[in-house]
C-alpha cells in the first residue's frame, strides 16, 4: 500500500507547464521541452463501485495493521482517490511523537515539519511554554525520518521568513540562534535535511517529475549558492553558503524587480485571492 502511494508517476508535464525551459542533456543548457516526446497515461480513475465495507486484498497484515489499511483504504474511497497517485501528508506536527510519526508512515502518509518553529521559538517552548521534556522535542526531524517516510521542511510564509538553508543548519545542529542546544537526539545528519527541501518536497507536491534536483528533464528552476553545504561546518551553513542567484524557467530573477512588484500588489487583493483559493478543492 505505502509504495503504491510513493511510486512517482511517469513524466508528465501539466498544459499549464508546456513552453517552461528544461533542462538539456546534450549541451547542459536550457531548451523548450518537447511535449510530443513526453508520456500522457494518465492515473486510473477512481471505481466509485467499490463496496466501503470490503477493501481490496492486501499482502498480509498483522491485525493492527490490517486496521490501519482499512481507515485509509475508506479515505481514498470516500474521496474517489482509490486507484490514483494521491499523496497524503500531515503538515506543521511541531509537537508530534514518534509513534505518530510511525503511525502515519504506516498508512503511506508522508510529513512535512515546520523547522522554524524551533527556530524563532525553540528557546521559549522548551522550559517555559512546556516542561523540557516536550519543549526540546519540538520538531522531532530525527524520529520522523527513521519512519521512512519522505519527510519535508517547510516555512509559514505568513509567520516566518522562509530560509531554507536556516531550517537545515538549525535541524542538524538541533540549535536555535542563540545557541542553545535542544533536543539533540532529534538532530538529522545534512543530507537529509537537504533532501527535505528539495527532493521530499518536490514528491509531496507530485512535482518530482519537474523538481526537486538539477535533472536532465526537470524544470530549469535553481539557486546557485555560494559554496558547497557539504564543504562548510554545519554550525556555519548560513554564514558561509549564500545564494548569488535564482533562476525561474531559465532566466534568473532580478529579486529588486520581483520584491517592488510584490510591494505594489494591494493587500485587499491578495485577500480576495485567498477566498476564491479557499473555495477551490482537491477532491
Ligand atoms: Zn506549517
């Protein structure tokens, strides 16, 4: 059941992505895609015939788990996702234990954490918003990673400045930026952690075909950083590894242009945006 749910579907490009540059296997620089070329199997519809009360034969599962299976099988089914590639997450999960991390890898649902809550809170939620013993945990990256799940970091853009490159140091050092050390048994080596903001996130999103690493095929969007992560102490990551620059289908972004655009975008606008968004559903 999990590898259904994680197996990536062959390369698709949505319409809306057509005419976005690619990466190009021969000369290494950026060309249009050729959409001809490119699959379009498209996932096996939903059978709304499929009886609630019977899911479909499994390879054997302890009873426990049996149970499991069966709460998600019906999820899938009431939400006519049965037979597709949809991919569950639980978001933020600041407080989250262990054996829920455990519990959601077992029924194929993939977590994303909010390292940046540790970040600009860690200090305050460990020993005064909780007792030590819950506080340091906040974020415990290292015990959802032993799931095996695919794990992600994410920022709230709305409550903190997303710095992905701070959510790593912070999650490998099990540091917040004063300093203190919270948790360290929760900490997870760089490569992980790296992978929890590019690969991983790109597979919650089902965007693994377009994102997620510099791939021949993939959408040509990068950074260019300063230095390698691997090649700078961990505890420095931030200070010695800086991005020069960004690029979006192909051609790098002028962030001054970028930011005076945001800056002239009104408010009220953007909260309309958000209403029309809120109406609109997955399934
Ligand atoms: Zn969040």
């Amino acid at each position: 059941m999990r590898s259904e749910l994680h197996d990536p579907l062959p390369a698709r490009p949505s319409p809306a992505e057509q005419g976005h540059a690619r990466m190009d296997s021969a000369t290494r620089t950026l060309t249009q895609p050729d959409l001809a070329d490119t699959p379009s199997a498209a996932p096996s519809a939903p059978d709304p015939t499929l009886p609630e009360a019977a899911p479909p034969s499994l390879a054997p599962i302890p009873r426990d788990g049996y149970i499991k299976h069966y709460e998600i099988i019906r999820a899938l089914v009431k939400h006519r996702l049965l037979g597709t590639d949809h991919r569950w997450r639980v978001e933020h999960c600041g407080g989250c234990r262990g054996d829920q991390f455990a519990r959601a890898a077992s029924l194929g649902v993939m977590i994303s954490l909010p390292p940046f809550q540790f970040i600009y809170w860690g200090d305050v939620l460990d020993g005064t918003m909780f007792p030590s013993e819950i506080g340091r945990q906040w974020v415990q990256a290292g015990g959802a990673m032993k799931t095996g799940a695919p794990v992600s970091f994410h920022n709230d853009g709305c409550v903190s400045p997303p710095i992905p490159l701070l959510n790593v140091q912070s999650m490998v050092t099990r540091r917040t930026p004063s300093g203190t050390l919270h948790g360290p048994e929760q900490a997870v080596i760089l490569h992980d952690a790296l992978l929890a903001h590019t690969m991983h996130a790109a597979h919650h999103l089902k965007r693994d075909n377009d994102l997620g690493s510099i791939t021949v095929g993939k959408l040509a969007d990068f950074v260019e950083l300063s230095a390698d992560p691997y090649a700078v102490p961990i505890d420095r990551l931030v200070d010695e590894v800086k991005v020069n620059g960004t690029w979006s289908n192909g051609k790098r972004v002028d962030l001054a242009a970028f930011m005076d655009q945001i800056a002239k975008y009104p408010p009220i606008g953007a909260k309309q945006q958000a209403r029309v968004a809120a109406l609109k559903r997955c399934c």
